[in-house]
C-alpha cells in the first residue's frame, strides 16, 4: 500500500487485511478473488479509482482518482447472520446515513441499497457473495461514494438524480476520514444486525416510507426490466430485509432482492 493518507486514516482500526490500488477494474472483483482465497473477516479493498466497476442493475462505472470513495469490505457471516443475510444490503447504506449524520447531513436509503441526499443519489452497494455449496461463506459489500464534484458521472449517464457530499455540505471533505467514519457505523451496526434495532433504524432511514413509487422486476434477454411496473405505497422493511408495499386493492405485497428497480411516482 503507497497512500499515507489512508494509512494514517485507518491506523490502528481493526480490520482483517488491507489492500491498496491507485487504480483498478473493480474493487468487487479484488475482494471476490481474495475471499475466495482466505481473507480474514473486515477484510478491505480500497481504490483510488477504479475504470470497471459493477453497480446494481448490470450497469458499469468509472470514478476518477482524488473525487470519490470506491472501496469492498469482506465479511465472514456467522451463522445466525447467514439466517438474515438479505440485511447485509442495508448495512453500509445505513453506516453511511449514520457517518453523514454526524456531520449535520440528512441522507436516506433508496431500498435496497442506494445512499440519497436530498432525493438525489450520492451513494450506491454492491453485495456479492462466495458460496461453499447451499451455504454463503463471505460477503463482499462494495461501494461507491460521489465525495467531490468530480465523482458525478456525465449527466447524460445518469438514471437518477445525483449529488456529492462536498456539494451538500458546502465544503470539502477528506475522504479517507469519511471511510473510517464509515466503517466504525458499520462495524457498530453488524453487530446488531440481527436484532429488530437494526430493522427499525434500517426502515426509519428509508426514502419514499409513506409515499407511492413505481416498482418494476425482473429482466429479458437483453437485461432490459421485462413487464409493466406497478405502483404501490412504500410501507416498510418485513423481518429478512425484503421490501412491504401496499398496492392500491389495499393487499399488501412483499418485494424481494434481486433485479428491481424503485423510483418515486411520477411528480413527486
């Protein structure tokens, strides 16, 4: 590692290893190798940019050196975590709600793991997984946070609204102070991730509770979103993670990961 400024920012924080890139494809894949080879649990990918990295929805991005944080954190599950895994999703969108928080920003969770601001996006998770037969044997969360101007994809790439902390909070902001920040909420709230603390705190943070959105799953051929979306009001979280929303007949419908797409109702 050749980044004094992390080292300084994380020393003497417990994680399980340490790895450093000034630039790479993607900081999932890194972490999804060195799981696979036997990185100790916290252990963490951090890249000064990357030039291929994986978002939700297939979708592929770049970050520029010195503007945003692109970094993979692999967890260990234990096994009454691996019986709640779907709350591995809201985990670091809700560390980095708490992290902004303390510096006078109010931010929410896009479900299931979009961080915004002011109802723009300023944040995205990618979780991946290894697998040992039926069984998850490591986590890989990765994410990506706009920090400067600079870290804003071209408008025309845009699919949501987005925004920057340093343009929220008026000023500049280290990132590597923001990311311990971030990784002590996070590793406060694994540990009662299990709990139905974390749900409440995980459902308080939504964006949309209360408020009708347009829901579409699943995906064609080409990975285009198949079907025509519903609307539904945004009730909460149910007890794995899943998202509760109640359809205009008054029945009530649970949403589960994988390829969905939430947005507001058109005008709000």
């Amino acid at each position: 590692m050749h980044d004094i400024e992390l080292e300084t920012a994380l020393r003497d924080f417990a994680l399980g290893g340490l790895r450093f890139f000034e630039i790479v494809g993607s900081t999932n894949d890194e972490a999804l190798a060195w799981a696979a080879s036997g990185a100790h649990d916290a252990s963490l990918v951090v890249a000064d940019a990357q030039s291929n990295g994986r978002g939700r929805d297939g979708r592929k991005w770049t970050s520029q050196p010195g503007a945003g944080l692109a970094f993979s954190l692999i967890l260990r599950p234990t096994q009454a975590e691996r019986e709640l895994v779907g709350r591995f999703a809201g985990l670091a969108s809700l560390a980095l709600v708490d992290s902004l928080a303390r510096r006078g920003l109010a931010a929410e969770v896009k479900w299931p793991n979009d961080v915004l601001i002011g109802r723009r996006k300023s944040a995205g998770v990618l979780v991946e997984a290894v697998w040992t037969g039926a069984e998850v044997e490591s986590l890989v969360i990765g994410m990506g946070v706009n920090v400067a101007p600079g870290s804003l994809p071209p408008a025309a790439e845009l699919s949501f609204p987005a925004t920057c902390v340093e343009t929220e909070l008026g000023g500049p902001v280290p990132r590597y102070a923001l990311l311990r920040e971030l990784l002590t909420s996070l590793l406060e709230l694994r540990a009662g991730l299990t709990s139905d603390a974390f749900l409440a705190r995980w459902e308080q943070a939504l964006a949309f509770r209360g408020e009708q959105v347009q829901i579409w799953q699943g995906r064609d051929r080409q990975g285009e979103f198949s079907g025509q979306a519903f609307m539904a009001e945004l009730i909460g979280l149910e007890h794995d993670g899943s998202l509760r929303v109640r359809l205009g007949s008054g029945e009530t419908r649970r949403v589960h990961f994988g390829e969905v797409r939430l947005r507001p109702a058109a005008g709000q």
